[in-house]
C-alpha cells in the first residue's frame, strides 16, 4: 500500500510589511521542514522603511536605500506580485489581479493572515487629495522629495515677491513623531542648501510651519513621557519652525492652505503627516470590528470565533499586555507576525497557544541638527546622545545587510560630499484631474499661458475680463460649465480670470492630453474649435500675446 504523502499547511498572508517579514522569519524552519507553505501577497516587490523617511527626503539618505526587494526580504516564502481583490473566507480563497492586465488567480489557504496596514485618509478636508503631498508610500515620499528641490530651484530665479513666498513656505500637517521629523529635518536642510547651494534665497525667506490638532506635539510621549516633549517644543522653536498647535487645515489648494483659526497661508507644499484609513477589503471579511475599525483580535493574535483567521499591524486591535490595544507603531506589527507565526506553528504541532506579550522598548523622536528625544524601558534621553539612540535603533531594524551597508555609507559620504540635490522629474499621469478651490481663488488669470482646459463638477465661478476701466463681470459659471479650451488649442495668452465664488470642485485636462484627443477624436476636435473665443461675451477684446 503506497503511503499518502501530506501536504504542507498552506498560510497566505495578505499585505507585505513589517507584519509579513517576521512572520515568514517565524515560520522559516517550519517552511524548511515542508511542514508549512507560506504566500505573502502585496502589490509592491519592495517593503518600504518609514523610520527614515525624512531623512530621504532631505538627501541624507538615496531614495532606494529606504527600500528592500521583497524576494530578499521573505524567502524560503514565496511572495506573489498582485493586487488582492476578494477575500472569500467560506471558501477560503483569496482572488488577486497582476497589475499588467487584472489576470485573475485564485489562492487558496488553510491560515489567513490579515496584514494590510493602512492608507491615507484622503477626506479630512476638502483638496487633501489634489493639493496635499502624502507620505505613505515610497511614490509618495519619491514625488515629495523632488517637489521640495522644484520648490526651491524655482524660488532661486522668481522676482514676484507674493509667488516667492508661496514657494518657500512648507506646511507640514501632524505633530506626532512622523511630522515633527520631516518638519524640523526641512528647516536645517533648506537653510544649508541656501547658505550653500541656492545663492539667490534668503535663508529668513523660507518658512516652515508645522500644524497639530492636539494640545501639544508628539501625543505619543504624552501619557508616560510628558519631559520629553517640553525639551521637544524649546529645541524646535530655537530651530526655527513655526508651531502651530489647536489648529487643523480646513482647505488645500493650489496656491494657498486656509486654517481652523480663518488664517490663510500662501503655500504650494502642503505634507500630510497625519489621518489614516483602513483598506476596503477589511469589509469583505465579516470580523468583528473596533470603533477605529481595526480587526479585533485575542491575546493569541487570533480572530475570535476562528481557528486559522490571524491578524496584526496597523488593521488590527490586538489586546496590549498592559492594558488597551497595541498603537499603530512598526515594532507592534514586528512582534505581532512573529507571535502568528509561533502560534501557526504550535497550532499544527498540537501546542496550545501562547498570548502576546510584548509591551514595547522605548520611543524616539529626531528633532534635526542632530538632536533628539528617546527613552528606552523608561530611561530619558536629549540632545545629541538621544539622537545617536535613535539612529542607531532605527538602522538596526532596516531589514537587510545590503540596506543597512548603504544606509551607513550615504552617512559618512555625507559631510564630505554633500547631500543629494538631484531632482527628478517624474511625467504627470495622463487623464484628468480634480482641483479643488475656495471661495475668492482664481482657477485661470489673465495673461497667463493657457495649459489646461476645466470642467466644473460642482461650485460657480466667474469669469471677470480686467480692463482699463476695472474689472467687468462676463458671466457666471456652474456644474457643467467648461473653459480654458481656445486659449490650450490656440497656445495663446487667458483673455479673462475665472474665479471661484464658491468652493469650486473642477476637472482639468492638461494641454497635450487635450490635443490628443481631439487628434483622435475628430467630433471632439471640431466641436472645440467651433467654441467662441473665450469668454462666451467678451466685452473689451485684447489681443493675445505671443
């Protein structure tokens, strides 16, 4: 009689972070053994690492440096290169798409591990999505670092005074570890490269804001280290940012971001470091919920009510040993995969499982030029020696050899080379997009290169003609409206404004998207070149320049 071979416990792991890199290192001897076959699924071939974010965004650090090739990271594993679609948990299957085609391939599992993060909140306050800069991702942090370097490149050769300001006013949004890095790193940066790189920019020109809801900054510390965030204030002011506490943002746009207190900053860099969201496909999976809308786990890091349904990271509310739930913090979804993987493990051996356990080490927080708060298992930390705490445990927790070499090699190259100044262009998206406008803000002005055409989705405008003799009122526009068409076709000069005069939600389509479809669309084309010059009645013709 020939013996049935068993196969291998099949666990599938949704999401390729922190939680996913301890719980393939968990299981690899189980994996070795051919006891258990592990799948983790995630849309990036890279994990990206958060800790130092700032510090590449202000060229102490490549870009590639903050990112490891998932196939490093989670061997013996196998990793699967998809987006995740369904989650069928009858069935147990999980349906993925490649990113080439939506090709569809169904997974199937006997364990589901639920480790899918968290994604910005992109509806805190109306242009948060077409104005504000994101850092969740490393194509958002990639696209933040040029716009800072475009930022000042343009600041270096502008003569408007009121165009200047814009340029070199930062607004960073959320005071907790995240904001107050990027905030404090971009004072000292900016201020070297004018003293060094950019002659023509007053070091007094630039300003950078940071504006926090809460009381105070660094929320994190406040319940167990309140110290650490009074030295965290002073060393911050003594650096030049401007804190702005009790004070939420109310509207982006593009040229401006207007404030709870009613106060209008003038600003073209508005980074959101604060307000998150859970994946939509936590609402496939019918677990109980918390008020956050985390998955509720036990103190095994198990769903209630299954035996093989785990989950950890930022989607999950699992029971903190010392009371409450673990904080949305990396090291949390660290332990909490390894503990998943442990219990997995005990599990297919028979073993009961064991809870976790794990209370947390210590926090740190980089204050620029070379400062910092810390403690570590309750033990404070300032200054100089906090700071070395922090970059040494932050690069201790990179997760591969070949990052942490290069890490350390982009820091001793530094003060003899200089940061990293290159700012590459990245091709905006074809298609539309949506901007958004508050009330008395001009979408188009008079006199400028036309480069887009408009649709209003919702909001009135008017288009107001500047003459000799003021300003004349042409018409007011609404939902459905459209302008901006004869000045694109035509590349000549806007021979009116349009201004908002009410919160103004429009679709643009850039100048080159726009010839192309009317190259290609011949009833589009002719329709646009049938259009009467713009405005519809134009009470004062001028003759557009060059």
């Amino acid at each position: 009689m020939t013996a049935t071979v068993q196969r291998p416990v099949r666990v599938v792991c949704l999401g390729g972070g922190w939680t996913a890199i301890y719980l393939a290192r968990s299981l690899k001897k189980a994996i070795r053994r051919g006891d258990v076959e592990l799948t983790i699924v995630s849309r990036d071939n890279f994990h990206t690492f958060h800790g130092f974010i700032a510090e590449m965004l202000t060229g102490k650090v490549s870009p590639t440096n903050i990112t490891s090739p998932s196939r490093r990271l989670f061997p013996p594993a196998r990793f699967h290169n998809a987006e995740i679609k369904s989650v069928d948990v009858e069935q147990q299957t999980v349906t993925t798409s490649r990113l080439l085609d939506g090709k569809e391939k169904v997974l199937e599992y006997d364990h589901l591990v639920v480790a899918l993060g968290s994604i910005d909140d992109l509806s805190r306050y109306p242009g948060i999505a077409q104005h504000a800069f994101q850092l969740k991702t490393f194509a958002d942090n990639f696209k933040v670092r040029n716009h800072l370097l475009a930022m000042l490149e343009m600041a270096e050769i502008e003569t408007d005074p009121v165009e200047r300001q814009r340029l070199l006013t930062f607004i960073v949004v959320g005071g907790g570890f995240g904001g107050v890095e990027v905030a404090t790193e971009l004072m000292d940066y900016f201020r070297r490269l004018a003293s060094k790189e950019y002659p023509g920019i007053d070091p007094a020109e630039l300003r950078v804001l940071l504006v926090h809801s809460g009381e105070r900054i660094l929320p994190e510390l406040a319940a167990r280290q309140p110290k650490l965030i009074g030295y965290a204030e002073r060393t911050i002011a003594k650096g030049g940012v401007e804190v702005l506490t009790r004070t939420r943002i109310t509207a982006a746009t593009r040229d401006e971001a207007i404030l709870s207190d009613g106060t209008v900053v003038q600003t073209r860099s508005i980074i959101s470091s604060s307000g998150t969201s859970l994946s939509p496909l936590l609402d496939l999976m019918p677990y109980e919920r918390d008020e956050r809308g985390r998955i509720i786990t036990d103190v095994n890091v198990q769903v209630p009510g299954t035996d093989n349904v785990w989950a950890a990271g930022d989607c999950a509310a699992v029971p903190h040993p010392q009371g409450g739930t673990c904080p949305a913090v990396a090291i949390y979804a660290m332990y909490g995969g390894r503990q998943i993987g442990r219990n997995i493990a005990r599990q297919i051996e028979g073993k009961p499982l064991k809870p976790f356990k794990f209370a947390g080490l210590g926090d740190a927080c980089s204050l620029g030029r070379r400062k910092a708060v810390s403690h570590l298992k309750g033990m404070r930390f300032y200054g100089l020696p906090a700071w070395i705490l922090w970059r040494l445990f932050f690069w201790w927790f990179v997760p591969t050899w070949e990052r942490k070499a290069d890490i350390a090699f982009d820091w001793l190259m530094a003060p003899f080379f200089g940061r990293d100044i290159v700012g590459v262009r990245v091709a905006t998206p074809f298609g539309l997009r949506r901007e958004h406008y508050e009330t008395g803000q001009a979408v188009v002005r008079q006199g400028e290169v036309g480069q887009q055409i408009y649709v209003i989705a919702s909001g009135t405008a008017d288009i107001i003609r500047e003459t000799p003799d003021g300003d004349v009122l042409v018409t007011t526009l609404s939902a459905g409206d459209h302008f901006g068409e004869k000045a694109v076709f035509e590349q000549t000069r806007r021979t009116a404004t349009v201004r908002a005069t009410s919160a103004l939600e429009v679709l643009s389509l850039g100048q080159t998207e726009a010839r192309a479809l009317a190259e290609t669309i011949q009833t589009f084309g002719a329709a646009v070149r049938e259009l009467p010059n713009e405005p519809q009645h134009n009470p004062a013709p001028i003759t557009p320049a060059g």
